[in-house]
C-alpha cells in the first residue's frame, strides 16, 4: 500500500481564476506564469489546462520551455530572465522563445550571436524594485544597439510595492518618464496590481500567484474575498493515535508539553513532502473538515494534529487536510503560511518530488 499523502490539482478551480484575470485585464492580453514548475503545481498540467485560454506563458527555466515547445505548445514563451550565456541563444532562436534583457551586454550578446530581426524582444526596466533592468541611460543605449536589428520590442517592469502602501504609481512615473517619446507595447501588472490597480495593466499583464488559488495580498483581502479558489489541496491521512497525559510531550525537542491529557493524531506528512519545518504548535489543519491545530515540531515524514476536541470517530485513517479543500470547506494556504511566517508562494513551490499528484476536472 502506497503512502497515503498527496496533492490534488483542481483545474477547474485554475480556469476559474484564470477566469478573473482575464476579466480584470481588459483588453490587456494575459502571461500566464508559470515559473518553478508552475509554481509546484506542474508545469505540463496547467499548461495543458490553460492553453486554450491564454496568450502565453511567461517562465524562467530554459530546459522547461524547450520541454513544452517539444510537447507541441505553440503559444509565445516569454523568458522572464533572458538568457543567461550566449550558448543558450540557437535554443531561443529554434523555439522562438522571447527574452526578457535587463542589461547591455546581454544586447551584444544577442547581436553578436545574430539574432533574426524578425524574433521579438522584452526590455526591463529598473523603476524602484533594484534587482535586474535598464535605467534611463541603459534603455537609451539598447534601443540605438538594437534599432533594425530585432523584432516587436516591448517595455516592462515589475512593481515592489503592489501589495502593499506604496503601490505602483511613483513606479509607473519614473517608466513615463523613463520612456518619454517611446511608443512600444508594455507589460505592467503582476497579480496584486492587476486586481488592486485597473490602470497599471499595459499590454500585457503578468498573473501568476492568483492563478493558483492564492491572494497576492491576504492581510488585506484573502483569497476568497477576491473570488479565487484554491487549486492545490495538500492531503494525506492519520496513520497512528497517541494519548498524552498531562506533562508528556510530543516530537523532537519536546517542544510541546500537554497542560491536560490529550489525545493526538499522528499524520503522514512532514518537512520531506514540503510542509514548512517551522510550523509552530497551533499551525490550522482540518482533519475530516473539521478544524484543528498541529502540535510540536514537524518531522521529516510525519506531524501531529490535536484530536482532543474532536468526536471519538475521528482517528486512524482520518483525512488531514493540510491546505486547500476538504468537502465544502476551504483551509487557505495563505492562513496556513500566516501561521508559519512565509507566504503561499513557497508552499506550493516546496510540494516535493515524492508526493504523487492526482488532477481533477
């Protein structure tokens, strides 16, 4: 018998918010990113479901693309990080992959290795965020290098502040002013501008987390509140049942001490499968639906869950529900991340090798 953990991608759920984004983009036309392997959700899975309804797929890793252009996808792949040596190049040029350049040399690279002027290109800016783009001089001196050497040239940044109090407009008035006079197509909003600032879409947007069932902002808006649904339930099974009497503790470190007798679950889950080792005591879990909390430290295969409130039903073989659906209710992996101290992006992208994955329609 196999183990009982795994992941359930609901691609209904991802067509659902593909759905919203595709509403709040207006006329913009829709990347959907999928990056580290669609953001642990499988990057063949959701390229499948969404290639009928999107525009294109935005990602970074190189063999991926060239996987996907294999597998007879043939949408636009954008590159969000370029090229990263000139012997990548003949690869984007066969598989007519768009790169994403956000320094000079990587130009002359592209020249010297004789780009088609028929292939298009992105150029990204550095309005504020201060890991990769042009600045204002930079843009000038790629767009002399490249004038009648390349295809359709789009402008992009990315927002630092999407999500949170500063929000995009004194980024997107450094890019006016940093492209004054240009009349290139732009790309702007990434998911949290996308659904918090309607005129900072550009041509093209970028949603990514959102697709996923995950709000780009959950202290200001879970993702219910935004109409998105979760598309990775994390689920596996209670294996063993344990009573601690008043004073025992519970996994490595003895980090948790029962103040009264308890009865606890042991589940098949732990730090190996991608659960955060970091949980805390108290971290939500649903086990039959029904809400409950993690105790001590998460093991590399196994965590345990309180039973205590819990009908006498609920034991071996119980369903412990990690994040995502259970029946009719919802455990949001913003919550559990909240509790954890990250955020859902890296729950969904830690979901390891060895937990099988089963999709439903």
């Amino acid at each position: 018998m196999s183990r009982p953990i795994r992941a359930i991608i609901d691609l209904a759920a991802l067509r659902h918010n593909f759905a919203i984004a595709r509403r709040h983009a207006g006329t913009a036309r829709l990347w959907s990113v999928v990056k580290a392997n669609a953001y642990g959700h499988g990057l063949e899975l959701i390229v499948q479901s969404l290639a009928e309804i999107t525009d294109g797929f935005a990602l970074i890793e190189l063999e991926r693309a060239v996987q996907l252009r294999k597998a007879g996808l043939d949408l636009p792949i954008l590159m969000l990080e370029g090229f990263y040596a000139a012997d990548e190049l003949p690869l984007f040029v066969e598989h007519r992959l768009i790169p994403v350049l956000h320094k000079i040399e990587q130009i002359q690279v592209l020249l010297d290795a004789g780009w088609p002027s028929t292939l298009p290109v992105y150029l990204k800016l550095d309005t504020g965020m201060h890991r990769l783009g042009f600045d204002a001089a930079g843009l000038k001196a790629a767009q002399v290098a490249l004038a009648g050497k390349v295809g359709q040239q789009t402008l992009m940044t990315h927002f630092a502040d999407a999500d949170g109090p500063r929000g995009v407009d004194w980024q997107l008035e450094r890019f006016c002013a940093m492209t004054a006079g240009i009349d290139d197509p732009c790309s702007f909003a990434n998911s949290a501008a996308l659904l918090r600032y309607p005129h900072a879409r550009g041509d093209w947007v970028r949603p990514g987390i959102m697709l996923y069932g995950g709000s780009p902002f959950p202290q200001m808006k879970s993702a219910a509140e935004l109409g998105l649904q979760p598309v990775m339930t994390l689920q596996s099974e209670i294996i063993a049942v344990q009573t601690l009497a008043t004073g025992e503790s519970a996994g490595y470190g003895c980090t948790f001490t029962a103040d009264r007798t308890l009865r606890i679950g042991v589940v098949a889950c732990g730090y190996a499968d991608g659960y955060p080792c970091q949980a805390p005591t108290g971290t939500p879990v649903l086990v039959d639906g029904l809400r409950s909390r993690t105790l001590g430290r998460v093991s590399m295969d196994k965590l345990c869950v309180d039973l205590t409130h819990l009908p006498e039903k609920v034991g071996i073989g119980g369903t412990a529900t990690l994040w995502g659906r259970a029946g009719d209710k919802v455990l949001p992996a913003d919550e559990v991340a909240t509790a954890v101290g990250t955020i859902s992006y890296e729950l969904f992208c830690a979901l390891a090798p060895r937990v099988p994955v089963d999709a439903i329609n």
